[in-house]
C-alpha cells in the first residue's frame, strides 16, 4: 500500500531540494514566483503522498476532468499529464526513461509526451492506479493512448464529450460528468459528496478572480512578473486544483504584481513582449530565466494563461453540473485541440494586441497533430493583422531529444535579433 505513487515522491524530493536551493541560494527579492510555486507544490505533495499512504484510493484523471471533481471522494487525484510534464521539468532527464519504456512496448513514439510518461510509469509499477477517468477528447492521443491503461487491468471510465460548443452539449456533457463519478464511486466503494465537489469549486472561483486580475496587470509594460509564472500557472491548475494552496498562489502573486506595477519595477529588463499561444517548453524550466535575464524576452502568456474560463455557478447542484461542463470544455488545449481553427486565430489575435506583443513564439509539438495546420495560418494572420512576426519550433514539449534546449535557444536568439 505504501507504494502506490512513487514517482510523486521523486517529485516531492525534487521539488523539496529545488525549493532549499532556491531559498538559501538566490536573494530573496529574486525567482519569487518559483520559490511560492515550490512552497505550495510541495505542500499538496506531502498531503497527497500522506493519504495514499493512509490507503485512499489513487485515481488518474486526464486534465480536462479537473481534479476538484474529484474532491467528491476522499482520494487522491493524479493528473496523467501534469505527472508527466511535472517530472519532464524536474528531474534532469526528465521522463525519457518512461517514455522510452512505453515506446518498447510497442506504442508509437511520436504520440503525446504529456501521456507517455505516466504510461511508461505504470507499465514499470511505479503508479498504482484503483481507477483512471478520460473524456472523449480533445485530440487522437487521448483517444489512442487511455486504453492502454486497461491492458494493465486499470478500470477505466470515459465520458463522452461532445465536439460542439453550445447548451445542449454542456447539458449532455454535465450528465456525462455526473455518470461518470458515479461509476468511480462504485469502482472504489465511496459515493460520491457533491458538496464536496461544491467547496472545491468555490476555491477555483476565488482563484480565477485572482487570475483574472493577474492577467489584467500582465498588459503592462514592462510586464510586472517573471516569464516562470507560465510553467508555474500550469502546474498550480493541475496540482493546486481546488485546494487552499492555489489560492496562497496566486494572492502572492498578485500582491507582488501590484507592488511591481506601482513602482513601474519588473524582473525583467524587457526588450521584447513574447506571447506563446501553444505550450512553454517543460523539459527545461530554467528556458524562461534565459529568455528574461539573456534575451530579455518576456513571456506574457502562453495556452495555460491567457484562455481562463467562467466561474462555476455553484448556487444549485443543477447550474453546478452544467458549469462544470462548460468549464471542462473550455479548458485550456481542451477549447483549442476540439476545435477548428476559425475561433483561435481571431481570438489569439486580439490577445495579441491587448498584450502589445512584439513577436509570437509557437511550440509545434510532435503528439499535436491536430494543431499542425495553425502554426503557418496563425503566422500569416499575425503578420498581414498586426504586422508580427511569429517563429515556429518544432518539437516535443516534454522530450529534449527531439529539439534540443540548444537548437530552441540558438532559434530564439536568431529571431530575437531580428526583431531588435
Ligand atoms: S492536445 Fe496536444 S499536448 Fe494536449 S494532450 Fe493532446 S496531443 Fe498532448
């Protein structure tokens, strides 16, 4: 029983040491927004390790069936991406061995990292999942790659989640989530606590007031916070999610942002706005120091941090249900990976402008294939609407062996020069 989520506990002794390291090492007016993301990440992972050890069942969920869900049940959630990606950062070959694992065993190597890992994990005994949940969406990999799970007698439960955007989806797609937590709930012998489910939420919904403010104070310029704050946003919505940690988060990193904004001060000493509308790159953290102290590039946003959500209505368990799929399928990659292209680019064009971006940098990850036509039309609508230019690297997000951290900063660099 104790060993059900081993490689949670890699992450807390890397996470643990990297946040020491931090504290004694760097002055305490510096990497403030790494140091808070550490403390509070650490935090959730000495919860989360506890409760599996005290022999609560270990649930893996796809990120866009959010961990406060799953809060209806005394459990411990474990995203099957951020898992992946939050080692892929951490340790110094990141998840190459899982991936490359699974990729023995026979599944195709150029599918999503995000999912590999965790897949490789399994497959060496390191997680030991009572049950795994996945929607129907929003890309082939998802699809190709949870039923692997089974194989390694791993109940899964999938929801059905609809293509199209409008009421009658989320009405159906709210029945779905509800189904689907009921059969977990048989799975591992608990029913489900709606709510539960309901404080969880109203954290999120204080959070997102946080976020939205934060976002407002990004359009500054010179932008008030560090370009860390992407890669940490992504790893508070994942590993935070509906818990007090994530609000100690993002009031911290308001209040900094404030402060900073008042004094016209920023971390950075910016020279060029950058805004990614796809992933950061996660195999190598330390990317975003380069980018602010070398480059003096700031990145503003990236897909986890500029595409927020509306705030679930939690006043009835009708209303709750039907936000909750409103917001599952207007997650973050979860609204731009289901859909065709003709909303993304308008509206990353106007993100564009309100940020006052100088350039756009777009990570073309390989397991994206869906994504492969946007990059070269996002290009050129940036260009002929805000005369922009927008560099295109190809790459896996969570694998260096696919584009090197050199390759992508020798191609930065080159672009950088270009536009000064
Ligand atoms: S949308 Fe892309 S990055 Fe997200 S899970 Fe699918 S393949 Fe991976």
């Amino acid at each position: 029983m104790k060993e059900k989520v081993i490689p949670y506990k890699m992450l807390l002794e890397v996470i643990s040491n990297s946040y020491e390291l931090v504290w004694r090492i760097v002055p305490e007016h510096e990497m403030q927004v790494l140091k808070m993301g550490l403390k509070n990440l650490e935090k959730c992972l000495i919860d989360y390790i506890q409760k599996a050890e005290e022999g609560l069942p270990i649930i893996g969920y796809h990120f866009a069936c959010p961990a406060e869900f799953l809060h209806c049940f005394d459990c411990v959630p474990i995203c099957i991406e951020g898992t992946s990606y939050l080692l892929a950062a951490l340790l110094p070959n990141g998840s190459e061995k899982y991936y490359d694992l699974i990729t023995h065993w026979g599944h195709p190597y150029h599918t999503c990292s995000s999912q590999k890992g965790v897949m490789g994990m399994v497959l060496d005994d390191l997680f030991k999942f009572d049950v795994i949940t996945t929607p129907t969406a929003p890309c082939d990999n998802t699809y190709a790659s949870y039923p692997f799970f089974k194989y390694k007698d791993i109940p899964l439960v999938i929801t059905d989640m609809p293509f199209i955007r409008e009421e009658k989806s989320y009405e159906f797609y709210a029945e779905q989530i509800k189904i689907g937590l009921s059969e977990i709930g048989k799975i591992i012998g608990q029913e489900p606590d709606f709510d539960k489910i309901k404080k969880s939420l109203e954290i999120e919904n204080q959070s997102l007031k946080l976020e939205f403010e934060l976002f407002e104070l990004k359009k500054a310029t010179p932008c008030p916070l560090e370009s860390m704050i992407n890669p940490m946003s992504a790893a508070a919505a994942v590993f935070m999610a509906g818990r007090p940690e994530k609000l100690d988060f993002y009031e911290n990193m308001l209040a900094l942002a404030k402060k900073r904004y008042k004094k016209k001060e920023s971390p950075i000493e910016e020279r060029i706005r950058s805004i990614w509308p796809y992933m950061t790159i996660f195999f190598d953290l330390a990317l975003c120091e380069w980018l602010d102290r070398e480059i003096k590039m700031s990145v503003l946003l990236d897909i986890f941090s500029y595409n927020l959500y509306d705030p679930v209505d939690t006043s009835s368990e009708d209303k709750m249900f039907n936000d909750m799929a409103r917001k599952s399928m207007n997650f973050p990659m979860i609204k731009q990976s289901i859909d065709f292209y003709d909303d993304f680019i308008p509206e990353f064009i106007n993100t564009t402008k309100e940020f006052k971006a100088d350039c756009g940098i777009f990570t073309s990850h390989i397991g994206c294939k869906q994504f492969g036509s946007i990059p070269q039309l996002l290009r050129e609508a940036l260009r002929d609407e805000l005369g922009i230019p927008l560099l295109i690297i190809d790459i896996d997000v969570g694998d260096k062996r696919f584009a090197s951290i050199k390759t992508v900063k020798d191609k930065i660099r080159m672009f950088a020069n270009t536009l000064l």
